[in-house]
C-alpha cells in the first residue's frame, strides 16, 4: 500500500510539473495582440529602399520594422511597436484569400479586435472619380463568379455574354447573393473614415492634369478627391467603356440598385470571404473592415483612342497615375491607421462611427 501511494504521489507531482511547464510556455506564447491589419496586394521588388509597390510606403512610413516570417502566406509579415501589422497577400482572389486565412487561424496573433484597412490601387470609373482619387468602399461586388458567352454569340438582344450564375439570361431576377457575389461593409465605419480623411490633399501632377483634360465626363477632369464608392472585384484586368457599361451594370445588379460603381481593384472579394468566414469563427470582427482604392488609371480610354491602344499603357508600375496612387493611398490610409492607435482605449472595445450633428 505504501508503495502504490508512493507511485501515486509521484504521478500527480509528474502531473503537476507537466501542468506548470504548459502554463508556462502558453504564457511565454501569449498571442500578440493586433490592433490594425494594413493589407497590400502587390509590391514590386523589395520591401524597403526601391521602386515602390503598395506595400513600401506602409514598411517605410509606418516603421513596419519587425519581420515575421509567415511561411504560410504569400510574403512575410510586418510590425511596428504600436500594434500595426502589415500583410502582403499577392495579386488576384486566390492568393488574398489563402494569405488572410492563414494570418488569420494563425496562433501568433490575437486579430479578435483588430481593425483590417485593405488599402491599394484600381482603375477607375471616369463618371464617377478621377486619377489619384481615393475611394472608400460601401460595397464591394464580385466579378468573376458568373456564366460567360462570348459576345460574338449571344442574342442580338442582350446587352452582355456575362450572366450571373444560375440564371439564364443576364440581370435576370430575383437577385441571389448567397455565393458570395456581393459584400456590404459597415456604413458608419466607412461614414467616419471618410469624414476623417475627406480633406486630406492629394498628389497631383501636370501629367495627371493632362491626362485628365482628355475625358470628357466632368468627374473624370476633376483634381484628385476622397469619397465613398463601390468596388467591383475581379481577378480578370479589363479595360473598355463596354466593360464599364457592364460593370456598373452588374454592381447596380447586386446591390439592388444600391451600389454605385467607382473602382475595379482585383482582390478584395478573396480577402473579404476569407474575413467572413474567419469572423463566423470568432477569430475576425466583420464590423471592423475598410477597403480604401486609389485611382492610377482610368478603366477605359479617352475618346479618339481603341480600348485595346490603352490598356497596351496600362501596365503595373506604368499606369497613367502609379506613384500618385500609391502615395494617396498611404496619404489617406494612414490618417485611420494613426487615428486607430491613438483612440485604442475606447475603439478596441467600441468601432467609431461619423457622429451625427
């Protein structure tokens, strides 16, 4: 008896050991708690000290200094002292989607409070914005999840080959949204970082200005702006007015007439289904989430010029407003991220929303 107590004592204390040794190591493991995800798409080179993509002036600006490795996603990790995490995701649906899911079931970080600022460049809808204008997005619509007929045999009748999925014909109702087609972020977030940054200037330039003096829509001529749009996500590089037609066609088709179509950018429905799938678990706060796109090129040509003589000059890193865009999307960007920080006490717990007058 004696000797099985003995053993029995020497189980628990083994037990216990094991329990403190866990404990301890959990503790050493302890998440770090994320602030702000400052989400880019594409970089040209290095992360620092060359030509810049959307990710360099966040690296440089913001002192995204520490480097995590982050074999998982597209590129590593950065971090700054003050709670900003910036994450690199790749160009096109698949790899934002992969990237962020992966940042976000990774157990290095606590994301649960976090606010996410996609923040990058797109072309633009010359109705509706002009070249290095910044534009926060309400809605944010799908463009690739559809039936597609060549033009050259649909129906005389059609205005499109592109139909939207489980439908025969195009803009057929009622309108189903449940394969992810359409994505709504939250109003008053959007409302409140926009009133932040709705005056903050602009980059602009002779060359934009000339470029600009082209288009005939009013809008289109206008110095660069900040305002609220909607986002039409596709991972196909379309250019054309009869693309444009149909894109701010099918935004109007999603979104009930609700959505007005200002920006083309290529990976936001990828990055936002990976959010909503990882705030159904409690690892993301969907209410917590800001697309901001900046215009570097128009998304069709001016007149007296084929769409296909266009978009052979709008290339990456040569777009008629690259580095503007770039540098408004910082310039605007940065402004909520530090707002962010600096208000932690009362917007970890509570999201800002435009006070009423």
């Amino acid at each position: 008896m004696r000797f099985c107590s003995f053993r029995s004592w020497s189980l628990s204390c083994l037990l216990l050991c094991l329990l403190f040794s866990f404990c301890a190591t959990a503790s050493a493991e302890t998440p770090i708690l994320v602030k702000v995800v400052v989400v880019a798409m594409y970089e040209q080179g290095a992360d620092t000290g060359d030509a810049p993509g959307e990710f360099q002036f966040w690296v440089e600006r913001e002192h995204l200094d520490k480097v995590i490795p982050f074999p998982a996603g597209n590129h590593d990790l950065r971090m700054n002292s003050n709670g900003v995490l910036g994450v690199l995701t790749g160009v096109g649906t698949a790899k934002a989607a992969s990237t962020i899911m992966a940042l976000g079931i990774d157990p290095r970080f606590d994301l649960t409070h976090a606010y996410w600022i996609v923040a990058g460049i797109a072309g633009g809808n010359p109705a509706n914005t002009s070249l290095g204008s910044a534009v926060w997005a309400h809605w944010v619509v799908d463009g690739d999840l559809a039936h597609e007929i060549d033009a050259r045999e649909i129906p005389a009748d059609w205005p499109t080959g592109y139909v939207p999925l489980r439908k025969a014909t195009p803009y057929e109702q009622p309108v189903n949204t449940d394969l992810g087609e359409v994505y709504e972020l939250n109003a008053p977030l959007v409302a409140w970082a926009y009133q932040l940054t709705k005056d903050v200037p602009l980059q602009d330039n002779a060359a934009m200005a000339e470029r600009r003096s082209h288009f005939s829509q009013p809008t289109a001529k206008k110095p660069p702006f900040v305002f609220i749009g909607d986002d039409l996500s596709s991972s196909t590089f379309w250019h054309g007015a009869k693309m444009d037609a149909w894109a701010n066609a099918w935004v109007s088709y999603f979104t009930e007439g609700k959505g007005n179509f200002a920006v083309t950018g290529m990976e936001d429905t990828g990055t936002l289904q990976s959010l909503k799938f990882l705030a159904h678990a409690g690892k993301a706060d969907w209410n917590r989430i800001l697309i901001l796109r900046t215009v570097s090129n128009y998304d069709q040509p001016p007149p007296g010029m084929t769409a296909w003589e266009s978009l052979a000059g709008e290339k990456a890193g040569k777009y008629s407003a690259f580095l503007p865009a770039l540098e408004s999307a910082y310039a605007v960007g940065h402004v909520v991220v530090d707002k962010l920080v600096e208000d932690w006490p009362r917007v970890k717990d509570q999201v800002p929303r435009k006070e009423s007058k």
